[in-house]
C-alpha cells in the first residue's frame, strides 16, 4: 500500500498545527538543559528582574524563529531546503524550552505579544521562501547572524552572578552560529545592505518592546 501523498493543503494545516502548538503549548526539549550551575541566591531583585527581561527578549526571539522556519519550509521550492528548514525549526524548540525553563526560574513572564511575533515572522518567512531558495538561505544566514550578535550583547549586559543565564544563552548562541554555517554552505546568497539594515531594524524594534512587554 502506498503511502498518502503530503498535499500542499495537507501541509499548510500542518504548519497551522505547528503554529498554535508554538503558542499555546510547552515544549519539550529534546537535549538536556544547559544550566547546570546551582542558583546563585545572592542575585539582587534587581539583576533577577534584568534576567528575566532578557531571557523574555530570547524566547520571543525563539517564537519568530519557529514561525520563520516554518513559513520557509512551506514555500521552500526544493525537498532539500525544505527538509534543512524543518530540521532547525525542530533544533530550535530546545531554545524555547531552555528560554521558558529560565524565565520561570527567575519568576518572570513571556511576552504578551508572542501571537503577533509569530504572525509578523511568519509574514517575513514566506516573503523571503517565496523569493527562492537561494535568498531563502540567505534570509536564514542573516538572521542568525543577527541573532549571534544579540546574543553576544546580552552575555554582556547581564550579571555576571547569573551563570545559569550565561549558561543558556551561550549554547543558543553556538547553535545559532551553527545554522548560519550551514545555509552559507547549502547555497545562500548575500542579502542586499538595504535588506540586511531593514532586518535590523525590525530586530530592534521587537526585542525593545519586548524587553518590557
């Protein structure tokens, strides 16, 4: 017996599921969780509070990163690329698990907008799968990029008593320099300047507000 043939209607109510488990679901990482330095109780409500909101920036930066990995996986036009897509989305669950199990820890909260997060990044995903898949990696290779640099900043502006924290986010920033790595070397093509300044604009725009919202 043959097996159903995946139809393009098939698949977009499969990433419609992926979406609403994304928002309304906890994940489950499939790796172990990276902080294992004990919690230090000599952080100050202060540096706590600062964790959180950072911790808060990188979780929503992981609802964008699902919703991006799935609207280019849905107008991927190769299985190849599509699988690639697939493959990071799944990689990067274990990020919004680690973001989730740190915010909870430190007593905070995740964005109020994460549906409007999702919605905008999965807008910009399909734009850049439809676009090709050449500019589909680059769109990927960029991003991550960007991400490595976020990254990189809060490393740098949190408590330097927060290991478990550093912990996290330092292992998201590896993987994430990973993913660049390998939609360079699957073919991607260099984003214009304008481009790569509007994405960085955007990124600005969404981590401010989310630093607080």
């Amino acid at each position: 017996m043959h097996d159903k043939k995946i139809t393009p209607m098939d698949q977009l109510l499969i990433t419609v599921s992926h979406g609403l488990q994304t928002l309304t679901t906890r994940p489950v990482a499939k790796r172990s969780y990276p902080a294992d330095t004990p919690e230090n109780d000599a952080m100050s409500p202060a540096d706590r509070d600062l964790s959180a909101r950072y911790m808060r920036v990188n979780h929503v930066g992981e609802i964008c990163a699902q919703a991006l990995y799935e609207s280019q996986a849905l107008t991927a036009k190769t299985p190849k690329i599509k699988n690639q897509m697939q493959q990071s989305a799944l990689e990067e669950i274990d990020h919004l698990a680690w973001c989730e199990q740190r915010i909870e820890e430190l007593g905070g909260r995740k964005s109020l907008l994460n549906p409007l997060w999702y919605l905008g990044s999965f807008t910009i995903g399909t734009v850049a799968g439809i676009a090709g898949d050449k500019w589909n990696l680059g769109f990927v290779a960029e991003t991550e990029r960007q991400v490595v640099d976020h990254l990189e900043g809060h490393l740098g502006a949190l408590s330097g008593k927060d290991k478990r924290s550093r912990e996290v986010i330092s292992q998201m920033k590896e993987d994430e320099s990973e993913h660049a790595k390998a939609a360079i070397a699957a073919g991607a093509s260099p984003l214009p300047g304008p481009i790569r300044k509007l994405m960085g604009l955007t990124a600005m725009i969404m981590t401010k507000t989310a630093h607080w919202i």
